[in-house]
C-alpha cells in the first residue's frame, strides 16, 4: 500500500470532473488524492451512466474492479463519448492486459505502484490541451 | 440462452434490441429514457436480462436499474443450473425471475394483450398501424429501444370474431393463452401507451365469407376450421417435440380393436 501522504494531492477544479471507477477503500483514498476533483463509483455499470448523463473530462479505471469486463466498459464508453480519453489503473500483473486495451481505446495505463503518480500530470496536461495525452508510441 | 427468450419472443410476435453486456444496456435503457422525453411511446417498458454468466459487478444493474427506472419491468432468466443466481437476481430487485424456457412461453404470451371486450373504445391511436408493421427483425442487436405498444403492433392483429375460429390455436393466441404470469403490469401511464390499439374490439359475429385481414401471417391464414381435422399439408406445420411407437398389440388396443380370441 502506497502511503497516502506520498501522493502530491491535486487541487480540485471546479471546471474539471474526473471520474474515478475504483472500489477498493485503500486505493480508492489515493486515488482521490491524486486526482483532484474525482467523482469517485464504486460500479462500472453506475460509471457508465454518470458518464453518458454528463461529459466527463477524463475517467480513470482501476481495472480489479470490473472483473474481466474491462473490454466492454472500455467499448461501452467510447461509443457513447469518444471524446472522453480512459486511463486505466493496472497491477504490474496486469500491464500487457493494460497494453491491449490501448488498442482498444484507451488513453494510457498506470501501473501501480509507482506509475501512476503520473497520472495527475497526464489529466493536468490533457485538461490544458483539450486533448487526452496518450503514452508516447502506444497510443491508439 | 437469450436464444431461448429471443425465440419467445419472435413467438409472440414482439421486438426487442439485444445487447451483449451491462454497460450496453444500461446505455441502451439511458437511450430509451431520452428517447420518452420526445414520445412517450417509446417507453423501455422491460428488460429481460439473462443472468447465466453474471459476476457479481453485473448483478449491480438489477439496483441500478431499479433506481433509475422504476416503471420498467426487470425480467431475470438463468438456465436450469442457475437457479441461485436467478434468486440473487430476484434479492436485487428482479420482477419476475424465468427458469425454463416453458416460464419464457408462459411469460411471452402474458406480454400479448387480450382483445377489448365488446363496445370498449379503443385507446388512442398509435402508429403505424398494424398491418404496416414491419417483420420482427433478426437477432442484430439495435440502437433504438422498442416502444411496447410497438412491438404489440408488430405482432399479428388478431383476425375477426368469424375469422378467428377459423384459426388453429396458436400459442399466442390471447384466447388460448393460460392465465398470465404472475407478471406485475406497468403503471397506468404505460399501459395506456402500450394497449393495442389496432386489435379489433370483439364485435357481434360477422358473415362467414368474411376473409381474415390481408396482412396476417401464414399461421393466422389457416384454411383448417377448428374440430376439423387439418388437410395433409397442414400437417408438417408446427414442430416435432417427440414421436411414440407403437406395438402392435398398442395400437390395437388404442383402436378399441378386439384381440382374436
């Protein structure tokens, strides 16, 4: 478990929503921390609809948390707002399953633990630049 | 085993959009709720959500579901061998909860409205009209939610008084049906928007040579009277559920035949 305090919090914007799909209480704490601003679901399926009600900047996806599902989540989202770029949240086990998802769509990956303290960089240049800031070669 | 609630469903003449996962129909739903804003007619007035291969991330859309949309029936179905998660469905908030493919008959013709009795005004009128309705479409899954009072139009109308007991029984027939599933009705507001409003009234006996409307299918054109015995090519209609031999000394006996002494 990475120590929250560890985590350079980012001041919440009015003008941002991040929406966070994360379940897990430990992480979800660093998470939030991160990324400033966070609509945090616990359900993918609530994310989905929080999504599709109200356009969110970016949404981050920790991936333990939709089972399998991430392929359909991911299809879900970009069909109905391909504007809005995803992250995903990955466990060092998971990374080639995060690596396939960019050719799914996805914006980036994280890999915990140490990785995703990019993470509130990457939202801070993608909300600068109105564009999702994608990892350099592997973007879709 | 959607095919099974899919076939139910052709059966009863209805339409359905199919989706593949959770996060597709919920968008779907949220479509068709979008989609009432402009029509109330194309109400998602049910959900039939087959719950064989949920994990427990899926069965959050029962709750989800039942928030968002509290006017649309939630239908579980699970196979046989899924009895517990057709019971975690029914906890989570499913309606009705299918598990053969005999409750889905059951509950498909429990979705076909009956005629209006005598002298009942018809509701108000819905296009298009019955006898314009396009065939159910294939098992292409579709962006566009089905109105109910749609997919009631899409089915067959219901031949006149004199012409329907020239029909054979059709399983959907709402005469033949058995009592309804215990299937909770949609609220004043949607029924009203999902009543037939094409099914003729049941009317005083019209001539015989009245001729069944043009557009009903081949199983409403049937030339067979009932308690008649059907002519031979009618006999290859309908499916094979099984075939019985018979002895000898059977059929004798099933012809009341004496056995010589």
């Amino acid at each position: 478990m990475i120590p929250a305090s560890r985590a350079q919090a980012v001041p919440a914007r009015r003008d941002r929503r991040v929406l966070l799909v994360c379940r897990s209480a430990g992480r979800r704490t660093l998470l939030e921390r991160l990324v400033g601003g966070a609509e945090t679901h616990a359900s993918a399926v609530e994310a989905v609809l929080a999504v599709l009600r109200r356009r969110p900047q970016a949404v981050v996806l920790n991936l333990e948390d939709v089972e399998g599902r991430e392929r359909d989540f991911l299809a879900a989202l970009r069909r109905s707002r391909p504007e809005v770029p995803i992250y995903a949240i990955a466990q060092p086990e998971d990374e080639p399953l995060a690596r396939g998802l960019l050719r799914e769509g996805a914006a980036d990956y994280f890999v915990l633990p140490t990785d995703i303290y990019r993470l509130p960089r990457t939202l801070e240049k993608a909300a600068r630049s109105g564009q999702p800031v994608c990892r350099t070669g592997l973007a879709p | 085993m959607s095919d099974a609630i899919q076939d139910g469903l052709r059966a009863a003449g209805l339409r359905a959009a199919v989706v593949s996962n959770v996060f597709d129909a919920v968008v779907e739903a949220e479509h068709a709720a979008q989609a009432q804003a402009g029509s109330p007619a194309r109400a998602l007035t049910q959900t039939i959500v087959c719950v064989d291969h949920f994990g427990q991330q899926d069965f959050r859309l029962f709750p989800l579901m039942r928030r968002e949309w509290p006017e649309t029936l939630i239908v579980a179905f699970h196979s046989p061998g899924f009895d517990y998660k057709g019971r975690l469905a029914e906890l989570l908030g499913a309606d009705v909860v299918l598990g053969s493919t005999a409750d889905v008959a059951e509950w498909a013709k429990s979705l076909v409205p009956a005629a209006p009795a005598a002298g009942e005004t018809p509701a108000t009128p819905v296009e298009p009209p019955a006898h314009q309705a396009p065939e159910p479409p294939a098992r292409t899954p579709s962006t566009d939610a089905p109105p109910a009072a749609y997919q009631y139009l899409a089915r067959a109308p219901e031949p006149p008084p004199a012409a329907a007991d020239q029909a054979p029984p059709h399983p959907t027939s709402p005469e033949s049906a058995p009592p309804p599933a215990p299937v909770r009705q949609p609220p004043p507001a949607q029924a009203s928007s999902a009543a037939p409003t094409e099914v003729k009234p049941a009317a005083p006996p019209a001539p015989p040579s009245e001729s069944p409307p043009t557009a009903a299918p081949p199983a409403a054109q049937s030339k067979t009277r009932l308690g008649e015995p059907p002519a031979d090519d009618e006999w290859v209609e309908g499916n094979v559920i099984g075939t019985v031999e018979l002895t000898d000394e059977e059929l004798r006996l099933l012809l009341g035949e004496e056995e010589d002494a």
